[in-house]
DNA sequence: GTTGACAACTTAAACCTTTCAGTATATAAT
DNA sequence: ATTATATACTGAAAGGTTTAAGTTGTCAAC
C-alpha cells in the first residue's frame, strides 16, 4: 500500500546552496557554471571551485524541463528472446550506447513488448518527451514507424534502406551489390542452379537482396526459377525450414545464399541432416559477417556488413542534427566479399 | 519561430490546456489524472475524455522534477566492442529491458567509455538523477562500482556472486557446484589430469569456479596440479592462448574445463591447430550454454546459465525494492549439463 | 557633467507537475 | 440549530534550472 520512498536522505547540492555561499544570486552561480560570459572570471572560477567542493551535480530533470529536451535518443529493440541469436541488435546497441556516451548524450531502449503495438512504444517515447530522437533500424515498407516520426517530426535517423530514401537520414550498404557479388562468386565457381532465402518480405533490404540476385542471374544467361525463392525470418530454424524445401525440390539448388548469416546457419544444418557436405555437395553464403559465422562448421563465406559502424554513425549524425547542424547521408557502403570454406572448394582440403 | 496558437505544429498539451477547456483547476484535473478519489467521478471521467481528445501526455521533466525519481533503472555495460563476441551482456539487455518495458520503466544503457574511469559513470548516473536504481553484472573482488552505490545508499541488484551476498541484492547460480558436475562428468569419462582455464580472477565467480574443481578433484582423490590452471578473458583470443599454454605442458591434460563457453571455443580452436581431435583426444567443456557452444564444431558440453531470466528477475526484484517492497534474495540456482560431443565420446560416432 | 557603453551582476518568470493546506457546500448526527 | 463529517474542489507552493529583462556601478568620451 505505503509506496513512499523508504530512504533519500541524501540532501541534494542545488544551485541556490551554492549562491548562498558564495554570496551571489542563483542566476549568477548558473551562468558561471555554465560558462556564460557576463560573468568576471574571478567569480567563474570560484563558483566553479565551491561547486566542486560541495559535490554538486545538476538536477537534470529540472534542466530538462526548462530545455525542453533530454539529451538521450531512443532505441526500440523488438522482442527480444531468452537466447538471442541476433547478433546484429547486439552490434546497433554496441554502437549508438558507445557514441552517444562518448558525446555525453543518453541511450533509453526499451523492448517492443506484445500488448502494445509498435508505435504505441515509440508515441511513448516521443510524446512523453523522453528522448530527442530516435534511431529506427531495419526500415520496413510503409514503416508505420517511419510515419509516427514524420508526422511529429521527429528527429531520427534510419539504420539500413528505408522505402523513400530521400526523405529520411538514414547509412546503409548496397545490398543490391551484396547480392550480387555472391552470385558472381557462385557462378565462378560453376554454380547454375542458385537456390536464395531471402529475409522477410516486409523489410525493404530483402527486396534490394533479391534484386540483386535477380539481375546478375539474367546477366550471366542463367534464367530465374522462383521456385527456388524461399523466405526466413533471422533464426537458424526459420534458415532450417528454408533450407529443407529447397533441398526437396526435384531438382535442388547446388548453391543457396541466404540473405543473413543467421539463418544461413540453419540452411547448413539442414543439408547436413541430409548427408550432404557443405563447401562440398552445396554452397552456401550467408549476410553480415557475424562471429557465428566465423566458427560455424565449416565457416560461412559472407559478405562484411559492419552493423557496429552504421550504428555509431547513425548516431552521430542524429547527434548532429539534434544540435543543428546540417546532416546528410553518407554514401552507400560497399560491400565486401568473404570467402570461406562453405562456398568455396579450393578451401576445402 | 513565432509559437502562436494558429501555428500548424502541434503545441504541447499541458495541465493548464485541459483545465481552461474543463473549466476546473489544474488541480483538479492533475488528480483526476492519477485517479484520486477526492475527484467526482463525473469529472473524473469527463476530463480523461476531455485529456484524451487533447492528446495530452505528461510532461515526464517536469513530474520527475516534482517526483525525484525517474522510473528508470540503469545498466552500464563494459566497452563494447565492435563484434562483440559476448552474448552474455545481449542476454543481460534482454532480460532487463524486457521486464522493466513490461512494468513501465525505461532502461538507460551506457558504456563505460575508456577516459572515464567506471565510478564516474556511475556517479554520473547516480548523481545526476538519471535513474532511482542500477543492475550491475558481474561482480569483482573489491568492486567500486558496490563501493559507489553503497556510500549513496544507492538501491541496486547484483547479477552474479557478489563477495558480501549478506549486504546486497543478487542473484546467481551456484559455480561451485557447476564446476563440480563438470569435473564429474569428465572424472566418469576418466579423465585424470584436467586442466582448466578460468574466467578473470577480478571476478568474485572466478574463485567460486576454482573452488568447485579443487574440491572435487581433491574428494576424488586426484590431487591439483597447478600447473594446468590458466586465466583467460572472455573472448576466443584469450581461450586459444590459454589453451595452447596447457597443451604445451609435459604432460598436458586431457581434459579442459574452461569457466565460459566463448574462450572454450578458442581452447578448441587451439587444440584443433595442434591436430587434436575435440571430444576424442581432448574434452573440452564450457559454462553458460551460449548460442555459439551448440553450433561450435563439435558442440560443445556445458553448464546451463539461464542469464536471461538472472537479468529478468534482477530487474523485477530491483523495480519492487524501489516500490517500497521488502525483496529478498532468490535461492541459487543449482546448474545443469548439457552433454555434447566435446566431452562425451559416446557421442561421437 | 551629461551621455553612452560596458561589465557584472540581480530579479523574476518560466518550464509543468504534484501536493499540502485550505474552502465551500451538502449531508448526517446530536 | 449546531456541530461534525465527508465530498469536491481551489490556490499556492515546491521542485531546480535557465533566461529575458532590468539594475547598478564604472569608465571613457565629448
């Protein structure tokens, strides 16, 4: 029933117990720690020195409410599960928390929860004044988030391609080259029938991934069998299921890229079930260099995607734009190869 | 610039907004709001709707600033790298953004950025009142981070063994007796010279590990050969090293077992480099049963960790601390084997 | 010896919410 | 008819910060 607060007996240092003791108005002892300039430096300096010694730190609640902003941008994370296998959440987190700390600026995330739909988390966050901004990754079409942002205008800044790339800040690689690549590498190796698992269709980057499949198929004279087109969600089960029916076809696919490195882990566990040998009686690519990639058995050829560096500069051009400077997108990155044994028979000893 | 009322963008509604409309006082409408029962509740009902209409959404500065508390609870995680290999601090995230996102708090994620020693961030946290209370994971021998929020009286959960469980809230499973079914089950498999490679020895859980292998290998009368204990961080670099290191003794072990499972797959990594075959001419076992220890080739054997629900439960306990309620401890959680083909050459076909 | 400029402050308002201490009215008890 | 009690509100203060506008004093210029 009591939910008083047991214990704060902490008296907190204010700016009005330092202008009592230096004898000067509040305001003065605000505008000297802050560096305002109508101030004589003497009194800066020892306004500065008694701050010190009485251990003040600013209520930043009250400088928030009289700022009207926060200092902190916001992360929404979807559900995450009990064991996450999504290392790329890992890496965005690892990047915007390691810049903005280094900026002096906050990070609240908060998990998208069932019960409440999406854009009630971000009206949250945005409405109750809890951030500045927002990074939004992995955009997806008619991204209801994306219009939550824009019809607050909200500041944001979008990891990976968003639908109307023109109006949104947002850093991405060239998954349309990505693609690309690994078919061109596959077909080097002989590969005709390329079997693809592409990434759920809602999110705009699988569209990107398939056309990039797409075109280099019909540039080498290959043709496209859309039956050899399977979609997964990020889980090495949904790659397993995926995998599985495209190995049942009647005639298989002698090489599958999988559009994330995750559920390319499920694909090879999926051949393995059926004797076949990776690297060897089929190839395999994955997307994103993950660490599980590097150690699956055998490794994943990929493609390098470095999530941790989008992240951080998402973050610090949110940053920017929250101080009013004019932000644009950087270029599009491109991607690189990585080949490794599950793609590559000459690795295969 | 000019905010008049016809501006098209969207004033924020305020206290003040809603009681000109209801022709009652902010008062009154703040305490219909929160549901006190000193409001009709005709009007009580009549100003949500009219609140409701307005779009109104507190201002969470000012009712902070008024409040003292932020309904947010810290978490600071080490610096995060670029891959960060851990999964441990993913599960962490998880299970504390999950719980709090579900009772209404937010989580404030910073990284303890290097030229900022960690006691800073901490204050900065703490002092600065960005949040009523901190979840700190991993606990070491003399640590600041304890020392910080002890001085503050700071309210706090620990993940994992902190060194005076009688003083602070934690929660953590029991090493001493996962090592000891782990030494166990490799005893069974007979084995007799083990070696192990331990986690840092800052970390209170560090000890607690050894200890479970010194006594079982005393109670099986195998004596300690300290000569095959190494240390190693938490990445595969550290556990190739270690691993080497015990492979080059005169008599190396054959068996390591290794108090994580990511530097256990930098111990088989370097048992596999010297041509040793895991699971039949070296057991390796690890501890936390991480995504990456059932993929590892072979799979490998380890304790069960369920860090997710740790976090989880540390969150709930530390949001019902800071309700007032009387919290305690959890028991420990007795630690389970997973048997995989690293150890176990009934496995192995 | 007035004017103006400038430095170094102070005062008061504002940011928006919650809560404490009243006040006014109606109802019930004596 | 008076007092007590409950209901439904109001006014003002408090929380700590920043800033716009004003004040004071000094010094220089004419």
């Amino acid at each position: 029933m009591s939910k008083s607060a047991t214990s704060k007996v902490k008296a907190d240092v204010t700016l009005k117990d330092i202008a009592e003791v230096v004898g000067k108005s509040v305001a003065a002892v605000s505008r000297a720690l802050n560096d305002h300039n109508d101030i004589s430096s003497n009194t800066r300096t020892y306004i500065k020195q008694v701050a010190q010694e009485m251990g003040y730190t600013p209520n930043l609640s009250a400088r928030r409410l009289q700022k009207r902003s926060t200092d902190t941008i916001g992360l929404i994370l979807p559900v995450l599960s009990p064991r996450s296998a999504d290392p790329f959440y890992s890496e965005i987190l690892a990047g915007v928390t390691n810049e903005s700390t280094r900026q002096g600026f906050d990070v609240l995330v908060s998990a998208h929860v069932n019960g409440m739909d999406e854009s009630e988390m971000y009206h949250r966050l945005i409405d109750g004044r809890r951030v500045d901004g927002m990074i939004i990754v992995r955009p997806r079409w008619r991204d209801e988030r994306l219009t939550v942002v824009a019809q607050r205008q909200f500041p944001h800044v979008v990891v990976g391609k968003p639908e109307f790339d023109d109006e949104v800040l947002s850093i991405t690689d060239d998954m349309v080259e990505g693609a690309t690549i690994l078919v061109n590498h596959l077909i080097v190796q002989g590969h005709k029938r390329i079997g693809v698992v592409n990434t759920p269709l809602d999110l705009v980057s699988s569209a990107k991934f398939l056309a990039g499949f797409k075109n280099s198929m019909l540039q080498a004279g290959l043709g496209i069998n859309e039956g050899l087109i399977e979609t997964s969600n990020f889980t090495p089960k949904g790659g397993y299921r995926a995998g599985q029916l495209l190995l049942s076809k009647p005639e298989p696919p002698t090489a599958i890229i999988v559009a994330d490195d995750i559920p390319a882990l499920g694909v090879m566990a999926a051949a393995q079930d059926q004797g076949l040998e990776i690297g060897h009686d089929l190839a395999v690519t994955g997307y994103g260099n993950a660490l599980l990639a590097e150690h699956a058995q055998p490794p994943l050829t990929t493609i390098q995607r470095s999530t941790y560096n989008f992240a951080e500069q998402a973050c610090e051009m949110l940053i920017a734009k929250l101080k009013g400077k004019d932000v644009k997108d950087p270029p599009m990155v491109k991607p690189s190869l990585i080949i490794r044994q599950s793609s590559d028979l000459a690795l295969w000893l």
